[in-house]
C-alpha cells in the first residue's frame, strides 16, 4: 500500500492540476488545450512535482486521439460530406497541401533532412479544430458564411491526420529502405476488408442485442471494445490505431446507435485528450525552449503569416467572398492539436529527436495563444456587413400577416397553432441545421437574421400584422426588439421572454405582448399535481387563475417602480429577486390547511366579497 501512496498523489495531482488549469484558461478565453499544457508544464519541467511514468501517460493518453477520430469518423454523414463536398475536398485538400509544401519548401533549407522537415511542414499546416471552434462557438459565428468555410478546412485536417500518421512508419529512419512484402500488404488489406465487413453486418446487430438487455454498462463496455478492437486490428495490419477508429466511426455514422455510441464515447475522449495535453506538457524540455525563446517567438507569427497567406487566395479562388476570406485566414493560422499527436510520433520514430520536438510544440502553443487576436484583427478588418452570411437569402414568396423571427422550440409550438388557425406566416431563423430540418417537414423558413434592417424588410415585415420575436438568447432578442421598434415602430411585437427581469425589460421597451417561456406551463403543470392531489376542476381553475392574475399584478407593480434591467436607478435596483406570491407554512405550530380546502388569500377575498365567491369543493 506504501508504494502505491505516491502513484495516487501523482494522479490527484494531474486530475487537480488539469481541472484547475482548464477552468482558468476555459474562463479567460483561451481554452482548456492551453490550459492542459500549462499545467503539465507546471506539474513537470517547472516544479519537477509528477517526475515517473510520463511516456506511460503519454501512451494511455493517445487513447483519446483514437477516440477523438471514432467521434469525428461518426460525423460523416454521407449526406454532410456531399453538401459541403467542395470545401471539405476542394479548398481542405488545397489548403493542407500547398501550406505544406510550402513550410516543407521552408524548413528544407535548415539542417533537419527531408523527412523531418516535410513532418513538420504537414504537421503545422493542420489548425486547431477545438480552437477554432470555441471561438466561432462563443462568437455565435460557427452559423455564417466563414464559419462554415472554416469548420470545412477544419474538417479535411480532421481527414488529413489519419495518412500523415500512416506515413511516419515509411518516413522512420530505416522505412523507405525496407522492400515491399506483398503478403504483409495482403494481410493490411485483407484486415481493413473484415473491419469494413464486421462494421456493416456485425456492429449493428450486436448493439440491438445489448440495447434490448437494458443494461447501460454494457453499452459503454460495448461502444469501448469496438473502437479499442478496431484500433488495435488496424495497428496488427500495420496502419495506425487512429485510422482503425476512424473508419469504424464512418462505418457507424448511419447506425441507428450513433447518438449513443458519441454519448458513451465523449467523454473518455474528453478525458484520455485531456490526459494527452497534459502529458505533452510534462514532456516539455523547459531547457531547450529557455536556450531558443528567440527562434519560438520568431517562429510563431512566421508560422502563422504563412499559413494565412497561404489560405486567403485560395479562399477567394474557391468563390469566398473577400470578407469570408480574410476572416477564415485569420481564425485558422494557429498551430493545432494534430500536431502534437504528428511530432510526438514522429519522435518515437527517431524522424527527430526530442529537443526539436519541444521546440515544435512551443512554436504550436504560442500560435494557439495569438489565435484569440488574430480573430479580432479579421472581425475588424471585414467590417461586420460579412457576418451573417452563410446561405442564399432568398425572400422570394416572403410577406404575410405574421413574421415569426426565430424558429427553435418555442417558436415550432407557437407555429403550429397559427398555422392550424389557417393563416400563412414568414418564418425567419438564422441556423442553416434548423432550416434543413424543418424543410424535411415541408416548412418554408427563410435564412436571415433578425438582427439585420435589410434581412426585416425583405422579409415583409412592413406588410406584416403582428411580429412574433422568439429567439433564444435575451440579448438577441433584445437587439430584434431595439432595432425593429427604432426603424418599424408602428410594427406589433409579440415576444417571448426568458424570465421576470426581461419581460421587465421588454416592457420598457414598448412590446405589445411578452410572456415567459415557461409562465404557462409551470401554471398548468401545477394544476395538474392539484388535480391529481384530488381538487375539484372549478377549484383548480380558480387557485390557477388567481395565481396568474397576483403574478400579472406584481409585474405592473414592478414594472411602474422602474425595476426593469434596462431601467433601473439609483433608488430602483437594476434587477427584481424572485419572491412567492404564496409563501409556505412553517412548521412552529402553525395548522395545515385540510385537503381541498382554499389558500387563505381566496378565503379573504371571499368574505370580502361573498357574491363571487366558489362554491366549496
């Protein structure tokens, strides 16, 4: 037990310092990949804290590069790669290919050899996919015209990794000596051949079997022994355990148990990925990075001069208009997450050796860094006319008595009653994927943003009744608001709201009409547990519209107080807390009210007024 104490404090102390340190790179903006090497670095070469076992950290971490490729090998679709086929396969294969060849063309001219140097070419043409993404994510960006451009490059680097790893063993030190041994390259075809075949007739039946047993644990053991299985039968057959994933994952993105085999799977991706960034940074070599800091900062703006350089024409040669162009450039010339799993292979492969490859993964670290203000150089450079535009706007047909900006949850539901009543709407939304499924059901929903006067206009709002606001996000909604009551202010808004404070909010705003999203169905739902609870109906009507009625009181209360967000004051706070408008019984004494019998508000208001008052129940 004694010898087991340290290896448990080395393990609490990677656990605590990954989450520690991706909680505070997630929050500051630069994300946890970031924050996961920091923290190696920190427990490592810094503080010399986790000494033992790192290339065994580094190997069980690679783990969660082969389960990061079975979920993206999920993704592929047929129907997604054919839809965005000449990004992925036109501009991707461009872009990995000359932004290659030409850091190769580069790095030819230092003391590496070829090998290396086409290695490392290839392995900082790939950006980073989680990187880019958050930031599109967070910017609400992933949506328009150049977040689709970038997730297709990001894409096809995705693809990419798969041969560059298959490469290296050819590349070794040794491997392009070796002959070619046809049996050997009958056996890799003949191994990829059963995986394809099991993948089709095998998986699925197998996962029916274990979903009807019910056991969940199964399913987890089952969804690991696949992608482990198909790793380990590509590795034998001489491709990399990568590829063996990634195939099984295409295989299984038409399955019918592809949602629960992501669910199972993500997160030990998460955490053996995580594991991996964290074991990169407990590689570091801070003495070499400490000797060359000069070649580091040197070249990590070079790196990411190139690869923009690179990309822009070939963006605008693919049709991207200039602002998509310069804005996809500047959110992918950072180093990516590929190329660590690439230069940690290359290294055991003695393609070269490990001082040049912690120079590599600093290089890649710092361009990582920079992504964050390379981005707000494109959004300014663009100018913000370029954000929104990602499919062909087309209004033709648009113009009714209803426009419905927004088409998520809330919006379908309150559609379907407009719609039954037989009038015909114009449907407004931003989300391509919203859009694609709600055509499946013969919906005819316009891309634009509601944000947009131009996108408004052409929409009809001017010869619209009533516009109904249902967006998600209250700062969005509060953006459609604003702008359509500054430039169609006789225009009825009906919208929905998120909570008290921004039903306040729209208020001071001049809305016609707002309701809280969850307002009706906490009421009903309530009166449903009375019901249950054995109220007669009358009586579950009255205590639910009396509830209704105090609430709508106390939001006019509110509301003329000037306790809205958008007015508040000194003497009025910015924000209203939440309070009961029947507080519970305390349990000092007091006596329980019996079973049916009314709350003591509708007693007072009976005896106050006897003609209206319900009849017991």
């Amino acid at each position: 037990m004694e010898q087991t104490v340290p290896l448990f404090l080395e393990i609490l102390l990677i656990l605590g310092g990954g989450i520690l340190a991706g909680t505070l790179f997630k929050r500051i903006g630069l994300g946890t990949v970031l924050g996961y090497l920091f923290a190696g670095i920190v427990l490592g070469p810094l503080l010399r804290v986790v000494e033992s076992g790192q290339n065994e950290i580094l190997h069980i971490g690679e783990l969660g590069v082969v389960f990061l490729l079975f979920i993206i090998g999920l993704e592929l679709k047929p129907s997604r790669l054919w839809s965005l086929r000449r990004q992925i396969f036109g501009l991707g294969l461009a872009q990995v290919l000359l932004t290659g060849a030409a850091l190769t063309a580069a790095l030819a001219f230092l003391p590496l050899g070829w090998r290396a140097a086409c290695v490392i070419g290839f392995g900082f043409a790939l950006s980073s996919t989680a990187f880019a993404l958050q930031l599109l994510e967070e910017a609400g960006e992933l949506n328009t015209r150049f977040g689709q451009t970038s997730f297709s490059v990001l894409l096809f680097q995705d693809l990419a990794i798969v041969p560059l790893l298959a490469a290296l063993p050819i590349l070794a030190p040794g491997g392009g000596d070796a002959g070619i041994d046809v049996r050997a390259v009958g056996m890799s075809f003949a191994a990829l051949g059963a995986l394809v075949l099991s993948g089709r007739y095998l998986i699925n039946p197998l996962f029916r079997i274990l979903a009807n047993s019910g056991a969940r644990e199964v399913m987890i053991g089952a969804a690991l022994f696949v992608v482990l299985a198909s790793a380990l039968l590509m590795a034998l057959a001489g491709f990399s355990m990568a590829m063996g994933a990634f195939i099984a994952g295409v295989l299984l993105a038409e399955s019918n148990y592809r949602h629960e085999l992501e669910a199972n799977i993500d997160p030990f991706r998460g955490l053996l990925l995580g594991l991996f960034f964290i074991a990169v940074g407990l590689s570091l070599d801070i003495t070499v990075i400490a000797d060359n800091w000069w070649i580091i900062l040197l070249a990590a703006p070079a790196l990411m001069l190139v690869k923009a350089a690179v990309l822009f024409p070939l963006c605008l040669l693919f049709g991207e208009s200039r602002q998509t162009a310069l804005r996809t450039a500047l959110i992918l010339p950072q180093g990516g997450e590929f190329a660590f799993v690439l230069f940690s292979a290359a290294s055991s492969a003695a393609i070269f050796d490990g001082q040049i490859g912690s120079l590599l993964v600093s290089v890649v670290t710092l361009s990582m860094a920079l992504t964050p203000l390379t981005a707000y150089l494109g959004r300014r450079l663009s100018g913000e006319d370029a954000e929104l535009e990602e499919l062909e706007e087309d209004f033709a047909g648009a113009g009714a008595d209803i426009l419905m900006i927004g088409f998520s949850r809330f919006g379908q539901m309150a559609a379907q009653v407009l719609l039954s009543s037989g009038y015909d709407m114009t449907i407004l939304d931003s989300s391509a994927e919203r859009i694609k499924s709600a055509g499946r059901f013969g919906f005819r929903i316009y891309f634009g943003s509601g944000l947009r006067r131009d996108v408004l206009a052409a929409a009809g709002i001017r010869q619209a009744k009533v516009v109904l606001v249902c967006t998600n996000k209250p700062e969005i909604t509060n953006g459609v608001v604003d702008l359509i009551r500054s430039e169609f202010p006789e225009t009825r808004l009906f919208v929905r709201s998120y909570d008290r404070n921004h039903s306040l909010s729209l208020r001071e705003r001049g809305v016609a009409f707002e309701l809280r999203e969850t307002l009706e169905s906490a009421l009903r739902f309530g009166g449903e547990t009375l019901r249950e609870l054995g109220f007669e109906p009358g009586r579950i009507e009255e205590i639910v519209d009396d509830v209704r009625r105090r609430d709508a009181e106390r939001l006019a209360l509110q509301q003329a107080r000037g306790a809205g967000v958008g007015g508040g004051s000194v003497l009025a706070p910015s924000r209203v807390s939440p309070e009961p408008l029947t507080r519970p019984r305390r349990a000092d004494g007091a006596v329980r009210q019996p079973r049916g019998a009314p709350p003591r508000h509708l007693q007072e208001a009976a005896e106050r007024q006897p003609s209206e008052a319900a009849p017991p129940a």
